[in-house]
C-alpha cells in the first residue's frame, strides 16, 4: 500500500509542475455512512469523520482538478438477531476531482475515488479479512468559499464495489452486495499561493 500512495504522490508532484496554478490545502469533516445495496437497505448510518490533504489545480478559469488523500472512517451499523452490530471500516481515499467555479463563491465537483482498507472492526474485533483492500466510487459535491482561503463543502460518495471479500458473479449478486455510501461535510483551507 505504501508503494501505491507514493506512486500517487508522484504522479500528484508531476501534475503540478505543469499546471497553470497550484494550491495546496487541508480538509477534514464528518461523514455520515453506510452500506448500500439490495440486502443492506436497513442498514443504519454511522457517525465518523475524514481528514487529509488537497491540491487545486488550476486547468482554466473556472475549472481546476483537485485530487485528494483523506483518511476517512466509514461503516454501518447492521440488524444482527435482536442486537445492533456496528462494522467500523477504516480507508486512506484518494479522490481525484474536477471542480467547476459557478460563481467565485460556488463550486461543483466531481470524479473518481479508490480507496484502501486501513482496518476493519465489528464490536472491536479485527474483520479486515473479510472486506476487500481496495474500494472504488464516485464522488458529487458542492462547496461555498466564504474567502480565498476558506471553505466549506458537501460530498455524497456512491460506492461502485463490493466490499465483502467475496465473489459476484451474478447482477443480482452485485445488486445485493454491501457497497460504501458516504455523505460528508468538510472545512477546508487552501494556503496562500
């Protein structure tokens, strides 16, 4: 895992050197998750949080690409007997976003995500084994610069995967299979160029 973030913040450091304008920032938020899918309708949200590190990437005047590495705490809280079990999910995303200005104040975004189980833990014991190491899903946000500096925003990330550590073979398998659902809001603040 350690070989696949340092690629990604190569690839991250050469995109910069070309762009027009770059500016880097910090970001961390609430996450309200669960899993979604046929089988996992009545799962429960989950109270977790996600903090890292952006770049913004100027291409043109009002669009910028924006990738991101967030350490984000994610799960769900699901029926088990007559008892709730919560299965807490721990992911190092990584984001790559295109953010559209549609005024100086407001932003709309969307891209990509993979994302790369950290741990995993249901009632405290290790269930890492269980879940797949790497997850994918497509973000959709919106954001409001109160400054140049300043931000707020709100993301819902789809899950597009499976995340149990199991084999789909039909539509109906994958219909039915747990995939991450994430809605956060964020702060953030973009340092001075």
């Amino acid at each position: 895992m350690k070989k696949i973030i340092l690629s990604a913040i190569a690839v991250m450091a050469f995109a910069f050197s070309n762009a027009q304008e770059t500016r880097f920032g910090i970001k961390g938020g609430l996450n309200i998750t669960s899993f979604a899918g046929g089988d996992y309708w009545d799962a429960k949200s989950l109270v977790g949080y996600q903090i890292g590190g952006f770049a913004e990437i100027k291409i043109i005047d009002r669009l910028s690409i924006q990738p991101e590495v967030l350490f984000s705490a994610q799960g769900a809280r699901i029926d088990v007997g007559n008892s709730d079990s919560d299965i807490k999910l721990n992911y190092i995303n990584v984001p790559v976003l295109a953010k559209f200005y549609i005024t100086k104040q407001f932003t709309a975004e969307a891209g990509p995500q993979l994302g790369f189980l950290v741990s995993a833990k249901n009632e405290g014991d290790d269930v890492k084994d269980n879940f797949k190491s790497v997850d994918t899903g497509f973000n959709f946000g919106v954001g409001y610069n109160f400054t140049d500096n300043f931000s707020v925003g709100a993301r819902y990330t789809v899950g597009l995967a499976n995340i149990l550590d199991n084999n789909v073979d039909t539509i109906d398998e994958y219909y039915d299979s747990p995939k991450n659902s994430v809605f956060a809001l964020t702060l953030a603040y973009k340092f001075n160029k």
